[in-house]
C-alpha cells in the first residue's frame, strides 16, 4: 500500500526548483515526416514490413 503522502517540510530551495525543471517532463510537438519508410533489406523483415502497411 501506498505511503499517504505528506506536504513538504520546508519550501523549495532555488537549486531544488531547478533540479526539478530540468528533470519535469516538458511536452514537445511531434516531429512528423512525410518520407517513406525504408524497407528492410532482410527479405522475411520485408515481407513483414510490407504485410503491415498493407502494400
């Protein structure tokens, strides 16, 4: 079971906060290519590759 979880005991230092904005996930918009996706050269991976796009 989890721990209730308590307030902080004391406010956050500056270095605290900093610590805390450098590891905080911050949302990134998608990078999206348009490219087509090179096929494997493997010739089962290839098949299998062009079997999911539906080639």
């Amino acid at each position: 079971m989890t721990p209730p979880i308590s307030p902080p005991s004391a406010p956050m230092s500056a270095a605290d906060e900093a610590a805390h904005e450098a590891g905080s996930y911050v949302r990134r918009p998608a990078q999206v290519s348009q490219d087509s996706p090179i096929p494997p050269a493997d010739p089962a991976a290839r098949r299998r590759f062009v079997q999911q796009r539906g080639w």
